[in-house]
C-alpha cells in the first residue's frame, strides 16, 4: 500500500483549518481572548491527540459572562 505523501498534507491541512475554527469559536465564548485560543488550536495540530484534548478542554470549560447581560440585569 503506497501513502501518497501529497493527500496527508491536505489531511493535515484540513485539519488545520478545522481545528483553527473550532478553537476559535469556542473561544469566543469560552475565554477572553478568543485569537490566543484559536491560534494555540492550530500551534497543537502539529500532535493531533493534543489539539483534541485542548478541544475537549474548551468545550468543557464554563462560558465568560458577558458584562452587557452583567449590567442590564
């Protein structure tokens, strides 16, 4: 069986793409800072398990209350 060296990297590539999106998303409503979580999504892509695991951590983490709803109510 021959890997083709050309499709992996598109693999990555879209994972990349992927993982940056999610990092980001989740970012935004999980942290402060949502350009440092979504770049450290792409930073852990070069270990997949690493990004999956920063994913999951995201995911599980609280939201950051918003100080507009903070003030209105």
């Amino acid at each position: 069986m021959n890997i083709n060296a050309t499709l992996v990297g598109q693999i990555m590539f879209v994972f990349v793409l992927v993982v940056g999106a999610l990092s980001y998303y989740l970012g935004r409503r999980k942290t402060q800072t949502p350009v440092l979580a979504g770049l450290l999504g792409v930073v852990l892509c070069i270990i997949p398990p690493f990004a999956l695991v920063y994913l999951v951590v995201l995911v599980l983490k609280k939201d950051v209350g918003s100080t507009s709803a903070e003030v209105s109510g």
